[in-house]
C-alpha cells in the first residue's frame, strides 16, 4: 500500500482479534517499509463428552456465541477465536453444562450428568413431582437425573396419582420411563344420528374434548373424560355439527348433527371462482373441482358461482330438496362461449376509425375497427356501445350465436355560437365548443339569453358536424306556421321550406312546425307587408296583424295557399294561464292541444304571450278541446272546454278562437256574487275597526270614508 503523507494509525483483524499498528512519517526513510502483525492462530480443540464415565453416543447440540451445533458419538471439535471459549451442551433441549473451554488445551474431557426421560400416558397435562413440572400427556419430557434413589408421583385431572422410582446412578447416559395412568372415568362412545334419529353413514367426522381433535370412526365418536361433565365438538369436513356437553356416567350417547350443505363443482380446470350465498362471498381456486361444505341456509335461496372464462352458476337451494343429515348441489363449469359483433351506421355506413366502446356489465371493450369480441357469462346480457360518452346502441343480447351484427345510432357534435353554456338533450357544453350527442330529426339548443334554435338533422354517416349561430333574444325577430295544417304529417316531418321576407332576406327550417328567426337588423314587421311561405308541398302568403300595438305574422289564416285545406285557428293567449309568478313573462315551454282525442299541436311556444295555431281537422259543436302544458317557474296548465257552436265560428273565422283561461267558464251564480259581496264588507269593517283601535292609541285623529275603510289625515 501507499505510505501515508502524515502521521497515521491502522487496524489489522483476523478471526476477531484487533491489532492496532502506529505508523510515524519520519521512520519511513526507505522505499519499502514492513511491519509485522503479530497474530495468534488458534488450533481446532477436540471435546469428548463422558457420562457415568462413559462415552456418550446420543446426539448432542453445542451452543458457541447463541450457534447451535449438533453432534453425536460424544465427540465435539471446534475452532476458537479467543483464549477461553463459553460453551453449553445441551440433549433434546434440556441444558446439560456449560464449561469453559481453553484454546491451549486441544484435548479435553467434559463431564455430563445423566438423563431421565419421561412420557405420560393421558389427555391434557400430568404435574411430576420432581421439582413440581407441569408436562404435557403423551409427549416426552426429559429431566437431569437425581444423584440420589428418588420415588416420582404423577398426577392429572380425572386420573389416579401414578408413581415410580428411579436407582441412582444409572448404568446408561439415558433412563427412560413410560407412566400408565388409571382413569377414574370410562370411556365414551358418541352415535352420530341425523334429524330423522337415523344413524348417519358418513365418514370425516372429528371428535374435540379436553383441547385434542381424534378422528372419529365411521358414525361413532369415541373420547377419554377427564372430569364429570366435558365440552364436546364434532367436526364435519370444517363444518361445526355438534357442540354440547356430554356427562360422564353415560358411556355411550346418541347425539344429533346440525344438517349440512355441500356445493361441488367440476370441470372447472384450476381457475378461481367466487361464490356467494346468503349476502356471503369467499374465493375458492378449483383443482379439477371445487368442494365446499356449510351449515344449510335457514331459507331458501340461490348459491352464484362466477369466473371470468365460464357461465354464471346459478344454483337453487329449498327445503324441498334439504336431506336429514348432508344435502348435495353438483354443478359442473361450462365455459363462457366467445361472440364477434359487427358494427356498422343507421344507414350502412362504417364505424371504422371511431374509438367506440361497448359495455357488458362491469367489462368494457374498446375497439375502432368496426368490430369486437366479449366472452358473456349469461345467456341473455345487456349490452351498451358508447361513443364520447354518448350511448349509440342499448339492448339485449343473446349468447347462443357466435357472430352477430348491430347497428349503432348516428351521432352529431354541434358547435354553437354564443356566450356562456349551450344546452342539448340535458347535456351542456362550453359556448364556442363542440357537444356531441345522438342524433335525432329535430334538436333543440338552448343557451340562456338566447332564442331556442331547432336544428334539423339529416345524417349521412356515422357522425355528423354542425354549426349554429344563436340569436339574442333581444337582437331577434321570428313567426312559426304549421304546415302540417296544409298537409299529411308524414309529408312534412322532413319537409324544407324557406320564410321569403323580402327580395334580401330569407330563413330556411325543416320540419311541420318550422320556427323561422332572424336578426331584427335584417327585417322587421310592418303595416302592408306580406311573407311567402315557399316549400315542395304548398306555398303561402301571409299578411300582418297589430298584436298589443306591435306588427306581427298573422299566421291564423294565410292570404293565398296553393293548399285547399279549411283552416281552424286558435289564439292562444298563455299569459291567462299562468298561476305562479315565473322567471319570464312568457316562457319556451312544451304545448298540447287534444281535439277529440286526436293531438293538434305538441309543441314548444318559442317564449310567445300569444300562440296561433292552425289545423285542418273536422270540428262541431259538443266536441272536447284539451289543452296542457307545464311552464318553467309556474303551476301547470290543464285547459279543458266543450265547444260551442259560437266557438266553432270563431275557430273557421278569420280571427281564430280567442281561447284564454276563463273560456267558456261557467257563469257565477248570483247567490255566490252576493255571498262574497258580504264578506268583503265584514272583511273591511274588521280592518277598518283595528285600524282606528290602533290610531286612537297613537293619538291621531282618524275619519273612515263612505265604504268604511280607515283615512289618515292631518
């Protein structure tokens, strides 16, 4: 090594010696410098162990610094470490000597007492006098030797007290003796009976008394008492059977078994399945079958057996299928068949390149090549298909054919333009960014502070995109028609027509109740001004009418029509209706209208106080017009009149029936308008009275008026 640059100390070690060498710069004046490390090697000592000044061959444990080391044929040979070395000599655990050995001396002679070794036959534990040890039955024990003739005594509970004598010295290293103890109780035999008081021909039972477990013999349980009354248990393959106490005087007792449940399942490979009954579950790993034993269910019920590669097990436990003794279910696994779908669009078109995501129970797929495999573990499942968390496809499905086809709905992600939150189908999105949700015929996009838009949908794929720009309710102007009025309702759910305003302007919708809005900027109402209603079924004009002094379409019956349709119209004035003060003044809420069973309008009002409704159906007198809604922020609206022939003239008029909350009301009765006259009188002499009680307290002057009613003047 390197000579150190200072002066320096090192320690050198071997076999647990230290020596601490002193190295001073100075004294190293030549190129090398050795120094000698004085060492001491110790030899391998050889110990030969005598008793009774004999050799002893039995095996033997050495214990050196907490090692233990075996041994036999009474010779012990070591390495030491030290000068003198701490070791005891010990037989089956019971500590002969420990001596002092020194390294010096390579041949040494080590002297062990002599050994007792005792076993006691009986249940539990013996106490032996020789130094008062308490041993357990049955199992040896082994004690140092008394120098001197000794009498041991044994004693047990439920046992005679038993003794023996030991001769000192002994010839041998090892003196055993067996102790026979005499129980003062006679053997019990238990007979196993079911409920039925029948004997029961199983076999695997266990016996449990006096803290040991024996196994039983057929139907009969044997065990030794040992004190007038003992605590028994019978074991059935883990399944507590019996729990009782049992008197010493009958030899022999018939004892009745708690009934049991065995579930078994085979052909189950070495898979894990999970088993539940009674709102218990528990794991169980099969190894070419699964056995389990239980007490029977105190009702009747179903034992479910699930694993991920086979079918659900159901398996029906009832008292009528519950034996006296041992009721058996044997179930075999029938593994779960694999299924191929096919995905493909309402229209054919393919799926392929979309992250979609079916989902059976608690297991999820995810696939974008049009198809997916699922391994149900029930012969009939639901099944869902999502894409972005929207659902295109929920129904059952079966297991019984390997491939099948489903068709998924069409989706659309609208954008709409606009500030805050846009609403579609009770699901919400940021203004500006894209919702994606089923598609439909018609969609409703809702945005606060915004007018309702109706967007018409007419897929081509799987998913279509569109944008709309929302309007102000404020910045806006609209009128709706209904065209199915002018024609058959099949013929106009996805009818295009287009509001022609003026030679500039004009809004296209879709649909038989198409809702036509536009900036206020573009357009607005105005006296002698027409708006032509221009579509591939029929074509109208309709004129202007003052609504509360302002311009509006008069929608109730159209100038010119290439329709020959007989108009009806309703003007429906929704302020009367409303109960409850709300939110608007007049809310966007949904409108039914039933003529005589058959429904007229069903609807949104668009926000409108006042709503022109047309239709073509036959009407006459004594016939019933219903009309319900349930306005946002107000109590609902239940309308429902007789008509009259007055209002059958209104209805073909021009003007339309003014229908309000109090139409064709039945009139008051006079006796009822002089009841409330009274009470309104006593009610304003009460108020009046109080008033000028609490006046006068005050010391105002106070005069009431010719109706009675209390004035303050000064």
């Amino acid at each position: 090594m390197l000579a150190p640059a200072q002066d320096a100390s090192f320690v050198a070690s071997y076999c647990g010696q230290n020596m601490t060498i002193n190295v001073t710069v100075a004294n190293l004046t030549q190129f090398e410098t050795f120094f000698n490390i004085p060492f001491v090697i110790y030899e391998e000592v050889t110990i030969n162990i005598y008793a009774n000044n004999a050799s002893v061959a039995e095996q033997m444990q050495a214990k050196i610094n907490n090692m233990s080391i075996d041994f036999q044929n009474g010779t012990f040979s070591f390495t030491p470490m030290s000068n003198t070395t701490n070791v005891t000599f010990s037989y089956n655990g019971l500590n002969l000597i420990t001596t002092i050995v020194n390294s010096s001396i390579l041949q040494q002679n080590v002297t062990v007492p002599l050994v007792l070794k005792l076993s006691v036959n009986c249940v539990g534990n013996a106490t032996v006098s020789y130094y008062n040890t308490t041993v357990q039955c049955a199992e040896p024990h082994y004690f140092i030797a008394p120098s001197n003739n000794t009498t041991f005594f044994v004693t047990a509970q439920g046992y005679s007290t038993a003794n023996f004598s030991f001769v000192a010295p002994a010839a041998q290293f090892e003196t055993s003796f067996n102790v026979n103890m005499t129980s003062m109780y006679l053997p019990i035999t238990l007979i196993l009976k079911d409920v039925n008081n029948s004997v029961v021909n199983e076999t695997g039972f266990q016996i449990v008394s006096n803290n040991e477990t024996l196994d039983c013999n057929g139907s009969t349980c044997a065990f030794q008492p040992i004190q007038n009354y003992t605590q028994v248990k019978i074991i059935y393959n883990n399944v507590n059977v019996y729990n009782g106490s049992i008197n010493y005087q009958n030899t022999s007792v018939n004892v009745t078994l708690s009934q049991v449940l065995k579930f078994q399942i085979t052909k189950c490979g070495t898979d894990v399945f999970l088993i539940q009954i009674s709102n218990k579950s528990m794991n169980a790993t099969c190894n070419e079958s699964i056995v389990m034993y239980m007490p029977v269910p105190t009702n009747d019920t179903n034992i479910y057996a699930t694993s991920p590669k086979y079918m659900d097990i159901t398996a029906q436990y009832g008292q009528l299928i519950k034996k006296p003794f041992l009721t058996e279910i044997l179930t075999s696994a029938v593994l779960a068949p694999q299924l191929y779908f096919s995905v493909t669009s309402v229209n054919g078109s393919s799926v392929a390149q979309k992250n979609l995501t079916a989902v059976v129970g608690k297991t999820s797929v995810q696939f974008s090549t049009g198809s997916f495999q699922i391994t149900p573990t029930v012969e009939s499942f639901n099944l869902m298909v999502y894409y972005n968390n929207v659902v295109v496809y929920k129904n059952i499905a079966y297991n019984n054919v390997t491939e099948q086809s489903i068709v998924v709905d069409q989706v659309i992600s609208v954008t709409a333009t606009c500030s805050g939150n846009f609403s579609i189908k009770n699901q919400s999105a940021p203004c500006n960014s894209s919702l994606t949700v089923a598609a439909a015929n018609k969609l409703m996009i809702t945005a606060v502070n915004y007018s309702r838009y109706d967007l018409a949908v007419v897929p081509e794929g799987f998913e279509t995109t569109a944008t709309v720009e929302m309007l102000r309710i404020a910045d806006m102007l609209m009128f709706t028609v209904q065209l199915k009025t002018f024609m058959n309702e099949s013929e106009c759910v996805n009818l295009s027509s287009t509001a022609e305003l003026n030679e500039n302007v004009s809004v296209d919708q879709i649909g038989c109740n198409p809702v036509y809005k536009w900036e206020k900027t573009k357009y607005q109402f105005g006296p002698n001004k027409t708006v032509k209603i221009i579509s591939s079924k029929v074509n109208l004009t309709y004129g202007m009418h003052l609504v509360n002094n302002e311009y509006q379409v008069n929608t109730i019956k159209p100038e010119n029509s290439t329709a020959n349709k007989s108009v009806k119209a309703l003007v429906i004035d929704i302020k009367t209706f409303l109960k409850k003060q709300g939110v608007y003044d007049c809310p966007d809420f949904a409108l039914v209208i039933v003529l005589q069973g058959q429904t007229v309008y069903d609807d949104m009002t668009n926000g409108l106080c006042q709503i022109p409704i047309t239709f073509s159906n036959e009407i006459s007198a004594n016939q019933n017009l219903t009309l319900t809604g349930t306005p946002d922020g107000y109590l609902p609206i239940t309308k429902s009149i007789v008509l009259t022939e007055e209002n059958v003239q209104d209805l073909t008029s021009g003007t339309g029936l003014n229908l309000t909350a109090t139409t064709n009301n039945p009139p008051i009765s006079v006796g009822v308008i002089v009841g409330i006259a009274i009470a309104v009188v006593v009610i304003i002499a009460i108020v009046a009275g109080v008033m000028i009680s609490k006046k006068k307290k005050n010391g105002t002057n106070v005069k009431t008026n010719q109706m009675g009613a209390a004035v303050q003047y000064s």
